[in-house]
C-alpha cells in the first residue's frame, strides 16, 4: 500500500535515474531546500543524487506526495543543479512519450537528450566564445601575402564580408584549423571574446537575408505559399520533390517567414559529411545566428550550441539525429531532410526514430513539420494517401536543368576489368573530355571484399562476426567492417599455405586505383568513410569538386544523399545487384532510393546529365522502374506486395533482440520472452499480435557474440504498446536477463 499520502507528507521527487531500470525513482528534495514550496519544483530540473556507490545527474519528470518506498527509506537528493527546467513542456512530453514508445529506460532516454557536459552536471550558464575577425590591413598586401594561399584568402574575405566568426562556424563553413592558424600566424586576423548573442527578434526581411534566393518556379511558390499559411498549427508536410527539384529553395523560403515571426526553425539532415554544405548554403543566405549540432563537436562547442538554441540566440539549428532533442525558446517550424534516410533511426541504445519523435514534438509545439525527399519512406507515402501528411509535389527540376535519362548496361556476360565494361571506360572518357566531371557509385568500401586463396577455395573470415574479411590497401590489412577487428596481410593460406592469394571483387579503393592508372592526368577523388575519417577530408574534397575542374569521384552511399555536383554530367553505378535479393524485406526500397539518390546527381546545372548501371539483372522490375526514371511506380508496387504479406505500414513491427557469449543463454532468454508474450496477449485479449519463435539473426555471429531476435507483428500500434508496456518490465526481472544483453528494437529499420 502507498504510505506518505496524508496532507502533511513530504514532497516527493519523481527522477528518471540514467540507469538500465525502466522506472523513475523516488528521493527527497534536498535538505537545504526542504523548505521550497511545491511549486518551486518544475519538470526539467537536473539534481544530483546518490544512486548506488555513484552520484548521478537525474532528471525531474514529476512530484508527488505519496511513494510506493516507506519514507524512512527514501534518500535526499545532493542538490539542485538548474534553476529552471532544461527542457521546456512540450520537449517534456516528447521525451517521456518516447521512453514510453520505444520502452526505454527513462533515465537514459533523458539522459541521451542532453549534450555530455550537462550529463556530466557542468553548468548552463553561457561562457564567453573566441571568435575571430579580420585585422585592418590594406587589400593589397593581403593579396600578396595570400597568392599561393586560396583558401586563407577565401577565409579572409568571408571574415571581412560577414564579421567576426567562432572557429566552430569556420569549421562549419569548410575551412581548416590550418587557415586559421596561418591567417593569424601572418598578422592578418585575431581573435577575441564575444559574448552571447541577443535573443533573436522579430525581423524585416530586408535586414534577414544576406541575398536573394532563386526565384521560385510555380510548384515550388505552391508549396511555400501552403506551409506558409500553417505555421501557426501542427501540419506535418511531405515534400516529395525530384532530385534537383529545389527544395532547399521552399525550405528557405519558408524558414525566411518563420525568422520574420522571431521564431526558430529546426532543420535534421541524415549525415554529419550534409552539414558543412547545408550550413554554407544558410549561412550565405540569412544574416543571422546559426548553430550547428552533431556528434563531430567538441563537448564545449555542442554545449554553446545546445544553450544558444535553448535561450532563443540561434535563430537556426542545423543538425543530425539527436539535434532532434535540442530545446528552442520560440520553435517555428521543424525540417527534415531527406526523410526517408536509415541514419536517422538509433541502432543501438535509445532507439528512437529521429523523423517519428520530430513529427509528435511538432505536434506538441503547435508548428508545422516538412518532410522532404525524391525518394519518400513507403510509410510516409501511405501517410500521406490516408490523409495524415499534406503531400506536395515538386515533380520538374528548377531551372532548365531536366532529369538525367538513366540506362542499364547488362554486364552479365561482358568482361569487366577491375568492375568497369569497356563501354562505360568509354563514356567515362568522353565526358572528361568535355571538361565535366564524373562520379562512380560503388557501395563497398576497402580494397576488395575479400581475399582468397587460389589454390584450395580458402576464404579469410573474420574469428569473430560471420562474415568475410575486407581487404584494405590504405594502411594495409585485413579488416571486419562488423567489429572493426583488424589484422596484417597473410603472406600465406590459413589452410594449405599455399602463397598464391588473389582478391576478390572491388571496392572503393581499387576503382580509385584502377581509375588513377586508366586517367592519369585527371584527379580521382575517393568518398567513403575510410578517405574522409580525418577532421574537414570531406569538406576539403567537396570544396575542389565545387571548383568545376574535370575530376572523378568514386565512393560510397556517402555520395548519394543531397551533394550538389553541378558539374558532374555522369553517375556509373559499377553494380546494382547487391539490394535486389535482400533477405530484410526493407531491401529492395532501400536499394531504390540509394540508386534514385545517387542519379540524381547528374546534370543538375545547364549540361546535360547521363546515369548509367551496370547489372547482371537487366529485366528485374526494380531496375526497369529506375529507367523509366520513376521512383513512385515501383513504390505503388512495393506497397502493393507489403499490404497482400501483412508488412508495414500495414502493421506494426517490434523486434526483441538477445547476444550472449553462450548460444544457448541467448536462446533460453527469448523463449520465456514468448511465453511472457504469449500470457500477456491471453490476458489482455489482444487477438490481432502474431508472436514469432525466436531464431538466430541473419548474422548469427558478431563481435563474438551470438545473436538471437523474436520478431512480435501487430495489425494495430495499440496492440503492440499494450503488449510491450506488460511484458518489457517482466522480462527485466528475468534472472536470464542478468546474463544476457538484450533490447528492444520498435518500428526496426533493419531486421538483420
């Protein structure tokens, strides 16, 4: 029975505790601040308190005057570490639905909302930022001092064009800690400390925009002119627009009369490699505060960024997945770009879909959301026929650029050399020789997937993962791209010894070779995750692409989400085969929206652009649709097949995952997770839940861990949250589940 429920009861503090309980905790408010009254205590208030043999930083969700824990049991808190709520009532709620969602532990749901250093209890109050700015010197003689320097003088001349910048904003804007150090080495900036900016106010658009924008075509002025008309209420927005189609232009234009309200808009892109050049483009484009957010700043630097949001002195938040949580003093409207892209679903920890948690916090907030994409999620296409998301089409590329004809070359039974025909040698060529540039898709980075011997069949895997070995060129080795395990080269077969080991296959690193060797005078820009791991390699290689010089740039899907390459006039995709016999059911979709992506970066600018494919499966209906250059009838039947096999959206999925050193352990856990599963349904008549029998995962093993998932369908979202809120915190109390690592995965992007 609840005790300390009588009037003369003390406070209660509710906590969401970072810890792996899925519950908030119950403590006493602290002893020198006993005396507050309750409504001193808001929601949102970060305390320090004891929990365990640690202090932890815990999160305020609610009081109370009652405690299921007798009183004389219940703990003060150490402190109070925030005078007002860090996170307003509609972020607020947003948070606690999301734990609830995706049944989370709280804590570390709220815990993952905050930048470290608040995580880690450091202050919020604002420090004073270096920035830099331009020194008085005469025009000429910087000219003379930066001839052989371009990017110095570039950044000399944005900083004596806009004003003093912070090296976080240099960064972003895609120049070097190099160009500042040999500015400031030749006398020609300094730096000084610049206090917080001034709340952002209402605004003429005549002093917001640094310039003009393109004037809009008629379907973009329609879509800007009805988002505009809601940004006083939720509406979320689909923006399904093609690849070159401008919708940058309406979410400017749109976020212009957002800024004229002195209000703030939240724009989520899918990769931190978009961020420098969605940053360059809005910061050439609106004379106000900009911060950027994601996991490539210094702790300090997202701090100052987090703060700046939350205190209303950004006008605009650039971001990636988890800017998503970021609080905004007055929020206008939220952006998502390229909605459909996987990289903003958490896979590991808290997770949580970026895009799905944006829509429910629009909704708290009373503002309008934009969905935008060429190639829309099948979800938000059928959202968007049912009637929950206004769709708007931009079906025509702005300007006079029209969409690059896309043809398929059948390499079935043609000789390739290194992964390239004869006849795509041949286009490559010849629009070199027209002075474009061109850019070959292959999505497997590394050297060669992997290396085998030639003599006995014996193929080098990894002792950890089930799966092959990547073969790596630059630093040389062997590398697991599961575990990131890695090794030196073999000098001989693990099974014969015999010498004669030969690769297999082609990566990123040998189409740049191959490329090198067939083009020497031209530059071969590679595009992966290996090439640009270097703080600004991406940001450097972009900024040579933007030159326009004839170049090649070989890469991964890294190339494929929102780049504008104007002078790229070819895409070669080297093999197109790899998604069309996926074992995950999202494959095929996933695989036509990475190759509609990366079409769409020929021809964009007044040259005419030309895609190529090289395949072995030329009649496949998912390749015949890309000819046709139409993403939206292949979509119609993709759907068409998830509505006949129950699949989303026409249902609900969730999938329980358990690893363990011991198969069997691993196993055991997920069979009472079914019986649980099974009592649950019984119990609360939830007829419309199929439970499936736990299996081993599509890679059984990884890491050194088996692996093992239960996948739960349900025809209904209510069904499904019934369930998991009865049967996740039985399955916490499992002694199995003390010995094994497991997780619950809602809506999964990936079943593999």
């Amino acid at each position: 029975m609840p005790s300390n429920s009588s009037e003369n009861s003390p406070l209660i503090l509710k906590l969401a505790v970072p810890s792996p309980l899925r519950r908030l905790f119950d403590y006493l408010p602290p002893v020198a601040l006993a005396h507050h009254e309750p409504g001193f205590w808001k929601p949102g208030m970060r305390l320090q308190v004891p929990f365990g043999r640690r202090q932890a930083v815990a999160m305020l969700v609610e009081t109370s005057t009652s405690s299921e824990v007798p009183k004389a049991q219940l703990k003060h808190a150490t402190g109070l570490l925030d005078e007002t709520p860090l996170f307003p009532g509609p972020l607020l709620q947003t948070l606690k639905w999301a734990a609830a969602y995706y049944q989370h532990p709280p804590g570390e749901a709220f815990s993952a909302a905050l930048p470290a250093k608040l995580r880690q209890g450091s202050s919020t109050r604002p420090e004073l930022e270096s920035v830099w700015e331009a020194c008085d010197t005469e025009a000429e003689n910087s000219a003379s001092l930066l001839g052989r320097a371009p990017r110095q003088r570039a950044l000399l001349e944005r900083l004596q064009q806009f004003g003093p910048l912070s090296r976080q904003e240099c960064l972003a804007a895609g120049f070097s800690d190099a160009a500042l150090k040999g500015l400031a080495a030749r006398g020609l900036i300094r730096s000084r400390p610049r206090a917080p900016a001034l709340p952002a106010t209402q605004v003429d658009r005549a002093t917001l925009e640094r310039q003009p924008g393109h004037a809009p075509n008629p379907e973009q002025q329609a879509a800007i002119n009805t988002i505009s008309r809601s940004l006083d209420q939720f509406q979320c927005y689909l923006l399904d627009g093609i690849t070159g189609s401008g919708k940058t232009e309406v979410y400017m234009q749109v976020i212009a009369r957002v800024l004229e309200q002195g209000r703030q808009a939240l724009v989520l892109v899918p990769e931190i490699g978009l961020t420098p050049q969605s940053v360059g483009l809005f910061r050439d484009r609106f004379q106000c505060n900009i911060v950027v957010l994601h996991s490539g700043l210094g702790d300090a630097e997202r701090l100052a960024g987090w703060l700046q949001a939350r205190d209303g002195t950004a006008a605009i938040v650039i971001g990636t997945r988890s800017a998503v949580f970021t609080p905004l003093a007055k929020p206008g409207l939220i952006v998502i770009d390229e909605e459909h892209d996987g990289s903003f679903k958490q896979q590991d920890g808290f997770r949580y879909s970026a895009r799905d948690l944006a829509i429910f916090r629009a909704r708290e907030e009373n503002i309008s959301i934009v969905l935008g994409s060429a190639t829309p999620a099948l979800e938000s296409l059928q959202n968007a026929r049912e009637g929950r998301y206004r769709h708007l089409t931009l079906p025509h590329r702005a300007g006079t650029a029209d969409k690059a004809p896309i043809s398929l070359l059948d390499i079935a039974k043609a000789a390739t050399r290194d992964g390239f025909s004869d006849i795509l040698l041949g286009q490559i060529e010849h629009h070199l020789g027209q002075g474009n540039q061109v850019l070959v898709f292959i999505n497997r980075r590394g050297f060669a997937p992997s290396l085998v011997c030639q003599d006995c069949g014996y193929v080098f895997e990894c002792r950890r993962c089930d799966a092959q070995l990547t073969v790596h060129k630059s630093p040389p080795g062997l590398r697991c791209h599961h575990c990131e395990s890695r090794h030196g080269l073999p000098g001989e077969c693990n099974f014969c010894g015999s010498t004669q080991l030969l690769t297999r296959g082609v990566g990123t690193e040998k189409s740049e070779q191959f490329l090198q060797e067939r083009f020497p005078h031209i530059p071969v820009l590679r595009i992966d995750s290996d090439s640009t791991r270097r703080k600004n390699a991406l940001s450097s290689r972009l900024v040579q692409v933007q030159s326009g010089a004839p170049c090649i740039l070989v890469g991964t899907q890294m190339l494929a989400k929102g780049h504008h390459f104007p002078g790229v006039t070819l895409v070669a995709v080297l093999d197109a085969d790899s998604g069309l016999f996926s074992a995950d059911f999202r494959g095929q979709e996933h695989m036509l929206q990475l190759l509609f992506q990366v079409a769409g970066r020929a021809g964009r600018a007044q040259n005419p652009g030309q895609v190529t494919i090289q395949t072995r499966h030329v009649t496949h209906a998912s390749l015949q649709s890309l000819v046709a250059n139409d993403y939206h009838s292949i979509a119609d039947l993709l759907l068409q097949e998830r509505r006949e096999t129950s699949m989303p959206p026409f249902c609900h999925l969730a999938l329980f995952r358990a690893e363990s050193t011991d198969q069997r352990l691993s196993l055991s856990l997920l069979e009472q997770t079914r019986s649980l599963c099974t009592q649950a349904c019984q119990s609360l008549k939830l007829g419309d839940v199929e439970i499936h029998h736990p299996l081993p995962a599509p890679m059984e093993r990884r890491a050194g861990k088996f692996r093992t998932q239960m996948l739960v369908k349900a025809s209904s979202r209510g069904a499904m949250q019934t369930l998991l809120a009865r049967v996740c915190p039985q399955v916490e109390t499992l002694k199995s589940a003390r010995k094994v690592r497991w997780s619950i995965d809602v809506d999964p992007v990936d079943l593999t």
